[in-house]
C-alpha cells in the first residue's frame, strides 16, 4: 500500500498548529498594545508596527507575533478540510453522496461542535458585568442557522468571534458538494481564480476602510484557497525528500513575512502558510510533533471552548499580568476543552443518510 500523503498522525498535528496559533491570537490581539492582524482587510501600517517591534525586541515581542500571525491557523484548518473531503468521499467510496444529506449531515455536526460553546459563551456574557450583551433572536437564529457570516456588520454581531469559522464551513461544504465533487480538478482551480479575483479589485485605495473587502472575506470567498489547495493536494499530491521539504518551508516563511507588506502578495500568504506547515510537519520527527499531535487530538473541543476562558481569564492581563494571564489561559482551554469532550459524548452524533 503506497504511503499516504499526510498519515493521521501528521493531520492530527496540523490541528495542532492551527489551534495554537487561533486560541493564542484569539487572546493577544485583544491585549491593547499588541500589533494588530490583517485578517479580512490590509492596512500597511500593521506590517510596519510589526517590524518596528521585532527591531526593538522588547520583552512583549512574542505576544505581538501571536497577535499578528496567529489568525493564519485558519487557512492550516481549511486545507485540512478541503484535504479530508476529498479523502474520505472521492478516494475510499464510490458511493456517491446525495447533496442534500450530505449538507445536512455536515450542518448537524458543525451544530453539535457549536452549541455547547455557544450556550455557555452567552451565559458567561450576562454574568460578566462589561460582558457583550448583543444577543437578539435574529442574530442567534442566523448563528445557529450559520448564515450570520452574510449579514451586515459581522465583526459586532458573531460573538463568540472566532465561530464566524462555523458559518465559513458550512458554505465550503456547500461549495464543495455542488461545484467541487468528483469534478474535474480544473474547476477548483477556476474558483480559486475567480475568489481571488473577487478580493483583487477591492484595494485599500478602491474600497477606503475595507468595508467591502471585510464582508467578502468572513463568506467562502476569502476562504476558497486554502480550501481548493487542500483539494488539489489530495488529489495531486506527491511525497517529496528532506532537502525538498527544507526548501518549500524556508520560501514558505519568507514569502508569508514579505508577502504581509503589500496587498497583491497578502492576498497569497495563506497558500504559503499551508505550504510552509505541511513542510514543517513533514521535516518533524515524529517526538517532536507528539505535542502538536496532542492538541490536535483535542482541537475541535478547543477551538470551541477557547473564547469562554479568554473572557474570564483575559482581565489579568489587561492588568498588567500579560504572561500570567496567558499561561492560566491555556491551562484553562485546555481543562475545559476535556470537560466538553465529555460533554459531547452524550450529543447524538449524525449519520449521514445515502
């Protein structure tokens, strides 16, 4: 049997990354004198803050490196999906899934990650004295639903934050079973064409303040290529050597840094970070991948769980307790992480119905 393209291992490790990188963005950039990303829009002046930092190399450098690079976790998860979709329902079945009970069926388990985390999110906001306090029916219908990603004004009305990830998914799914299933690998190739173009034309100078550029990127748009390059990789793919490995993880940094200080280029670096972390793992021994391994065992439970031990947590480093808050921080997702895998056990998993 040929040696896949990345072992359950290596996949499992590539959750790892990605979680660590979300849940410790998901604290600094909220941290006040932290260097801000660009996630869904591009503002030359973060690049250059970032910069000025790494010269000074002051003793909170780390925490802006988190704030700045973190997000990209995100890409690392949608080529992970795009990867296992075609994985498990192009390469070890021939049965073909209908579309209907295949959206359904990923609904109910976005669902069944969500709630918990979301319940629990909403209680801790009401009881928290400056806690967010925006929950209308219409807004936990379109959260729950996973539609709120298309309304106006996301960055204030998804709260948890980070859950704009259930909504964005859904939609690749969508994406996936209609326009991307069994077809030829030349459609995923024109829809990331078309996705990049679609961001392309709206440059800070064409859409002062990002406003447009904003909402296109929160929806499967801003999305589409590390999605359709973790397509294109399970199909495609081909196992490289060490010297090869070495050589895609050192472009993958520079291109990813250098990349972060012109709007063109930004656009691209998610496709490097993929890239760089496959590397990455790939060049690893397998001792020191076991922690990233680890967490990604437990990364759906922490991506969920995360936002509930920033809000109570986060105080303590907005008093001057930065790298205590941090380390309690962690400990925390993680304790709670376990306690909702738990929790999920007695959560009827869906079948997908043929």
């Amino acid at each position: 049997m040929d040696k896949p393209l990345l072992s359950l291992a290596e996949s499992k490790a590539l959750r790892g990354i990605a979680i660590l990188g979300i849940i410790l963005h998901n604290y600094c950039h909220f941290l006040g004198f932290a260097v801000k990303e660009n996630e869904y829009t591009f503002t030359l002046a973060k690049p250059m803050q970032l910069l000025d930092r790494i010269m000074t190399l002051n003793h909170d450098l780390l925490v802006h490196v988190l704030s700045f690079f973190g997000h990209y976790g995100v890409p690392v998860f949608l080529f992970i999906s795009g990867f296992g979709l075609v994985c498990k329902y192009e390469q070890k079945t021939q049965q073909k899934a209908g579309a209907l009970p295949f959206i359904g069926y990923h609904y109910l388990k976005l669902l069944r990650l969500m709630v918990l985390g979301y319940v629990g999110f909403a209680v801790i906001s009401y009881l928290l004295p400056h806690g967010y306090r925006g929950y209308t029916a219409c807004n936990v219908v379109a959260q729950l639903l996973m539609y709120i990603n298309l309304l106006p004004d996301p960055d204030h009305i998804i709260k948890p934050g980070p859950y704009w990830f259930f909504g964005l998914m859904l939609q690749l799914y969508i994406v996936y079973r209609f326009l991307i299933y069994r077809q030829r690998s030349a459609f995923t190739v024109a829809l990331i064409v078309i996705c990049w173009a679609a961001q392309a034309v709206f440059t800070p100078e064409a859409d002062p303040g990002g406003e447009t550029l904003n909402r296109i990127r929160y929806n499967f748009v801003g999305g589409m290529l590390p999605f359709g390059a973790g397509v294109l990789y399970a199909r495609h793919g081909r196992s490289l050597g060490t010297g090869a490995y070495a050589a895609i993880a050192a472009v993958s940094a520079v291109a990813v840094f250098a990349g972060s200080f012109a709007f063109q280029a930004w656009l691209w670096v998610p496709l490097f970070v993929v890239t760089g972390a496959v590397a990455t793992v790939k060049l690893l021994p397998e001792r020191a991948l076991a922690p990233c391994v680890w967490f990604g065992a437990i990364s759906s439970a922490l991506f969920v769980v995360h936002p509930l031990a920033r809000e109570v947590i986060i105080r303590l480093s907005y008093h001057g307790y930065v790298y205590t808050g941090l380390a309690l921080y962690i400990a925390a997702s993680i304790a709670m992480a376990w306690l909702f895998k738990l929790a999920f056990r007695h959560i009827p998993k869906p079948v997908l119905k043929q």
